[in-house]
C-alpha cells in the first residue's frame, strides 16, 4: 500500500482523535448543575441569572445549566435517577414531587431551612407551601405558580352591552354570555366563538365536588355525577349551544383565535398574558376568575426548586436554590411576566401588580385564585403520570362527543382503564436493563472470543487465493 | 404493455393528488411562517395583517373588529357610538411577516444551533462512510467464517425498535462520561446495518475482474478497498451520504436526551424552544422550521438522482 495512502489514514485518525479528546465536555461533578425546562426566552433567563451568580461565587459554587424539553422533561429525570446522574438542583412541577420522593429522588430540604438563618419560608405564599412538602418534610422550595383565570376580549362585551365578568359568575352567567357574545354570518357559520374551556375541565369536575383520584392519590374515582356533569357542560358547550368549538378538532389554535378577535372568552393560565398583550389591541382585553360552581375551586400550576439526593455538592445546591428563590433571583426570572413570583414582598407589590407586560389587566385576580385552587393539569401520586390521565379523560370526552355513550359510562371507562395502570405500577418489579449490565459484557465477551477463534482457526482468505 | 391516453392521465392525476398530500401541509407551514399573531387561523391562504386605526374623514381613528362577516368586518371605532360595517380592504391588507424570521432567529441562536447540527451531522455521515464501507465491504468481497451469519445478525438489528435501545445506550454514555457532549450523540450514529447493507449490495455489483487485476498487479485487501472499490462506488456512497445526513440534520430524540446545555442543542432541539405546552407562536415556531429545513431541503435537492437511486438500490427508504 503506497505511504501517501498510509499517511492520508493516520492523518485522518489523529485529527479524528483531536476532534473527540477537543469536544470532550467538562468535568459535570465540578459544577453544580441545574436542570429546568422553558422556552428560549425563559431558558436566556435563567442563563443570565446564572452567569450573574457565577460571576459572584467562588468556583466551586459555579452552576452549569441543563435543559430538558418540557413534555418529556419528567420522563427524563426518571432515566436520569435511574442512570445515578441526576442534576444537583432541579426545577420541578408539584406534582411530580410525591413520585420523586417516594423514588428517593429528592434531598429532604427541612434540615437545611432549619439550621439556615437567612432563609425563611413563610416568606412565600403560604398557599404554595404543601406543595413542597410530602408527610410533614419540605422536599423544594416554591419558585412560582400560575393559576386559571378567565380571558375576555372588552370591546366584545362592550358591543353586546354584557357586564364584564366577575367573582360572582357562574357557568350560568358564562354559557349566558357566550349565548349571546357568539355571531354566525349570513350562511350560519360561526364567526366568532362565545367561549373555549378546555384547559377549565379538570377545574370544572373539582367545582362540581369530583375527583381524578382518591384523596390517598392511589384509586381513579373520576366515575362520579360530578365529574359526569362537568364533562357534559363542556360537551353541551359545543355540541349543543354552539358557543365553542368541537373539542373532537384537536386543535391547539384558540390562542391565536382570541387574539385575533374571533373567540370572546378564554381560560388559560397566566403564561398566556403577555403574549395577549402583545398582540391583542392595547385596553381590549382583562382577566376575571374561572366562574363558580357547587364549590369554589381554581387551578394552579406551582413550580418549586429540589435538591437531588444523589447530589454530591448538597450545600452548594441549597446555596444555588436559596439564590433562586431570592427577591434578586425571583425579579430576574419574572421578567417576562409569563409566571407570579413565589415571593410575597415581590408579588404583593408592583413589581408584578403593574408588571410591565401586562400593566392594564387585572393582575390581582391571578393571586386571589390561588388560596381556592386545587392542582393543575391533575394530582398524579406515585402510580401514575398526568399524561395518563389526561389522555385518558379526552379520551372520555371524546367518546361522549361521538355520542356513543353518556359521560358517566365514558367515565367508568377512564376509570376502569386508570386503576389498571396504576394495578400494573403497584405490582410490577422495577425493570433491570440488559444492555450495559455485567451480564452484557459477559455475553459480549464471549461472542467476540467465540468469533476470533473461529477467524484464527480459518484465517481471513481473499477469494480465488484458497 | 402501452398505456392509453386516459389511463396515463388517471396515473398522472393520482400523483398529483397523492404529492398533494405532502406539498399542501408544507404549504401550509411556508405561509404561516409569514403569518402575522392573531391572522393565523384566518382560514385564508395569504398573510394579511389588520390596522389597528382606521382613516375616518381624515382622522385615524382606533378600530375593534367584533365579527368578520364574508367580505367586510363589522366595527366599533374609537369615541363614536354603535358599530359599522367596513370592507375588509379598508382595514386588512396582505403583507408578510417577514419579522417572524427575524425573531425566530433573534430568540433562538440558530447560528450556534446551526453550526452544532452541522458537527454532528458532518461527522455521522462522515463516519458511517467510513465504518458502512468497510463493513461493507467484508460482507461483499472478503471470505472468513461465519461471514454471512454475522452480517445476518447484523442485519437483524434493523429489526430492533431504537427506542428499546435508549436507556442501555444511556447509561453506557454515562459510564464513559460521554452525556451532554458531542460525542455523546455522534457515536451512537456512527455504525448503521442499514448503511452497510446498502454498500454491500452495490460493491457486489462491481466485477470481480477487475480485483482479479489488481491483485496480480500486488494489491492486498486493503488497496483494493482504497484503490477498486472505493472510486467505482461514488453513488452509492453519495445516496448513503445524503440519507445519513439529512437523518441526522433531523433527528429530534437521540439529541434531546443526550444534551443539555443549551449551547450544545441541534436545530431540531432548539426549535422545541418555541413552544410552550399551552402556548404555541405558529408564525415564529413555522419561520424557525423553514429555517432549519433549509440545509436538508438543499441536500436533497443537489443529491436527489443518488436518493433515487439509493432506493432503487436496496428497495429501502432511508
């Protein structure tokens, strides 16, 4: 074989072997590491807090960060725990936090509060506490949260002459209004939608004194009048008085409908506020609460801040979270006006009642929802995830838009389907992968000595040489 | 057998019907990467935007559409009582949001998502040229035992779903202190069954006369590979070439689990920072994918006779 060929190859493989040892990443044990999810503009935020806390600390305090995509992103910390490698500090949903404890996930944080003057924790709202706690410990600390309110569109109520919606409305006054705030076009076709409820459903069934689960988090017991009432006004809204939209669509397009003024009312949460104020017309549009029902409930959505317990820099975590969660980290991070600070100095004042995103709506009525609210999408426990159990209730849904059952039938059989997968999560043994255990590299030893004997003992022939 | 006239028509008007099916959403998404907030679902084709003030007897005065009604747009304006219909010329014109290209590139650093795609990408496709040719190549011209009952089993690969393989291959990155780097997510794309079928198929293609020639001119295995082989298989090698990239250019999963600083996301990756669960921007969220459909639409387009003939090749779709 001619040297050039020879030297184009080891030149090839040095520079190949450059570019890997070039690329190889930093030591993750010498920073501590902090895993969130967001968007891009959320995760520039936290980019920039973290430059400024590393800027400020020693170097063994300097934090790297992690991002996972948001709709995998518990999915992911599970084969992070189960691979030893989870991130030391770790932004979270309250709901997975009993699932992370009861996996041993989660560094109990009381020890830490308890022996830390500086940190107090009534300095947060104390509606968000018991998402932080499992038994009588705290496992995270509140970060922010995030509550259902409903959205009007004023100018459309100012046209029908319709009274604004307040905290005495009912989902009677609410299909009332969308009765008449809906126009159809000379052909009948809706031109503009009275109300979209979707994200209220789960809200809904609470009001109507339903659950998704038991109180112990560990039975579906969604097959109940209240529940079954629930999904039939969400489906009569559509189907029957004509003031929404078919949730059978699918669509996820409502946002884009409200502001372009073809829908009037909408429940969504509080991320959805700047973003309506960018691009709806300035004053058009406010928030009131979700309207009552036998009870008063609302949803939230809280996010709080752990501390992993395979951590191997704990106090630099704790240092991190405390970081986090300070009125500095909070203004930092609340920038965007898409989530309300944890921190009531912050939050009971107007560095988020007049908040700059959103200084025309009503921004107190985000805070007033909270002490009502029960969790939102769903209370999951240990057995089983939300994604189950919404998938399973649009499912429900579903079958009752179809018409091919009424609700308390379609629920029995989200009921039925639920208990099975949690029945299957209490009794199946944890999984041991194949691939990367000892075993795999007995097997894997053995084929290769198995082949290179047979390759000895033959030798590798051209053909036509014998 | 000749075709008749109508019968070619029928079969050209399915196509159309058929490549419909894939050019209309594509469609769809160009369109609304120029759409402006709140016109996206407007159920019209073109991007028209809406003014927020309309000329009355010279004045501009502020306007709040209530109902789109067919042609016009019923009103109320700004200080004056009741409602009014206008046409929709009056306050709606068609004009791109071109800013969504802007800001999707503005939120997202896609040149830094770009030049992370374009490493990995580079060097899988790089890689499995190497490692599908050599195999390849073995399977194809070298005789030692058990050849075809190894390439057999290496083909059955093909037959294990990828995502069975995730964890174990996790936690083997893990354990040689590969996860959150580039290596990370190119190694694991470096060997494929699929490429080195492809290969195999075309090397044996090639006539045995000219190794013969070769070898009596005092060529040993490894410059045939170099010298025979490799120089009279340009297609095949461009077909895998471009199957492999623009694979890798798309590829979401691997990549999301495997990075997690953000300065190391794939485009695929980054554009995911578009979306909220509950929020989507489409016009931005559609810039970002044209955007980042860019490289392999070109690739495609340069290197489409090879795809084809890729897939006449082994009867496989990349």
């Amino acid at each position: 074989m001619p040297a050039r060929i020879i030297g184009t190859l080891i030149g090839a493989l040095v520079l190949t072997a450059a570019l890997f040892f070039y690329l190889l990443g930093d030591d993750p044990s010498q920073f501590v590491n902090f895993s969130t999810w967001g968007t891009a503009t959320e995760i520039a935020s936290f980019q920039r807090l973290i430059d400024h806390y590393n800027a400020t600390r020693s170097p063994r305090h300097r934090v790297r960060l992690s991002h996972g995509e948001q709709i995998q992103y518990t999915e992911r910390l599970i084969v992070q725990a189960a691979a030893g490698n989870l991130p030391d500090v770790m932004h979270l949903d309250r709901k997975d936090l009993p699932l992370f404890v009861s996996r041993g996930m989660c560094e109990d944080l009381t020890p830490y509060m308890e022996r830390d003057s500086s940190f107090h924790i009534t300095d947060y709202l104390p509606a968000l506490l018991p998402g932080c706690k499992v038994g009588t410990q705290f496992y995270a600390v509140p970060h922010n949260f995030s509550t259902l309110v409903l959205y009007y569109n004023k100018s459309h109520f100012d046209a029908e002459g319709i009274a604004y919606p307040d905290s005495t409305w009912t989902w009677d006054d609410l299909l009332r209004a969308a009765r008449r705030l809906t126009r159809r076009d000379a052909q009948g076709t809706i031109a503009r939608y009275g109300c979209m409820m979707t994200l209220a459903v789960q809200t809904l069934i609470a009001q109507n004194d339903g659950r998704v689960l038991n109180a112990t988090l560990d039975s579906c017991i969604v097959a109940s009048p209240g529940a079954a009432g629930a999904v039939q006004f969400i489906v009569d809204l559509s189907e029957k008085y004509g003031v929404s939209w078919s949730m059978l669509s699918q669509n996820i397009q409502w946002d884009d409908m409200f502001a372009g003024g073809r829908l009037s009312m909408i429940a969504n949460g509080r991320w959805a506020a700047p973003w309506y104020m960018r691009t709806m017309q300035p004053g058009s549009i406010d928030a009131a609460p979700l309207p009552r029902g036998k009870l008063r409930r609302g949803g939230a959505v809280n996010h709080i801040m752990a501390v992993a317990s395979q951590s191997t820099k704990k106090d630099e975590a704790w240092q991190f979270v405390k970081y986090l969660v300070s009125e500095e980290g909070q203004r930092m991070l609340n920038d965007d006006g898409a989530n309300i600070p944890a921190l009531r100095s912050l939050v009971y004042s107007d560095a988020f009642l007049r908040h700059h995103t959103t200084p025309t709506m009503n921004n107190s009525v985000f805070l007033e929802e909270l002490p009502h609210s029960v969790v939102w999408p769903f209370e999951q426990g240990i057995y089983v995830t939300h994604f189950v159990l919404q998938t399973q209730l649009e499912l429900a849904i579903r079958r009752v838009l179809l018409g091919q059952m009424t609700a308390m039938q379609s629920l029995r059989i989200m009921q039925d389907n639920v208990n099975g997968v949690i029945q299957s999560h209490r009794t199946a043994p944890d999984a041991v992968p194949f691939f990367g255990s000892v075993l795999s590299y007995v097997c894997g030893a053995c084929a290769a000595g198995l082949f290179l004997f047979l390759v000895r003992r033959r030798g590798v022939r051209l053909p036509g040489r014998g | 057998m000749k075709r008749t006239i109508p019968f070619t028509l029928f079969l050209y008007g399915l196509l159309l019907v058929l490549s419909g099916w894939y050019v209309v959403p594509f469609c769809w998404a160009l369109v609304t990467s120029v759409k402006h907030p709140g016109m996206v679902f407007d159920g019209r084709w073109l991007p028209y935007t809406r003014a927020k003030s309309l000329d009355v007897g010279g004045r501009m005065v502020e306007a709040q559409v209530l109902q789109e009604l067919g042609d016009s747009l019923v009103v109320t304006l700004g200080g004056m009582p009741g409602q009014r219909v206008v046409p929709r010329a009056a306050l709606e014109s068609v004009s791109p949001a071109w800013h969504n290209y802007t800001d999707a590139w503005r939120i997202v650093p896609f040149g830094k998502y770009f030049l992370n795609s374009a490493l990995v990408s580079l060097c899988i496709t790089l890689g499995q040229l190497i490692t599908c040719s050599l195999g390849g190549y073995a399977f194809s011209r070298l005789q030692f035992p058990g050849r075809d009952a190894v390439f057999l089993l290496y083909l059955a690969t093909l037959m294990i779903p990828g995502p069975i393989l995730t964890v174990p291959i996790y936690m083997l990155l893990r354990q040689y202190h590969l996860l959150n780097t580039y290596q990370g997510v190119i190694l694991p794309g470096l060997f494929s069954a699929y490429g080195t079928f492809l290969l195999k198929q075309f090397f044996q293609t090639i006539p045995k006369d000219l190794e013969d020639a070769a070898r009596i001119d005092g060529a040993g295995v490894v410059s045939l590979y170099f010298r025979i082989i490799l120089p009279l298989s340009g297609p095949a090698l461009a077909a895998l070439a471009t199957f492999v990239f623009i694979g890798s250019w798309n590829d979401f999963f691997w990549p999301s689990i495997v990075l997690t600083d953000p300065g190391m996301l794939t485009l695929p990756v980054g554009l995911a920072h578009f979306n909220d669960i509950y929020m989507f921007e489409y016009g931005r969220l559609m810039a970002g994918c044209m955007i980042s459909i860019a490289p392999a639409v070109l690739m495609y387009m340069v290197f489409q006779r090879f795809v084809t003939r890729g897939v006449v090749m082994t009867g496989l779709k990349g």
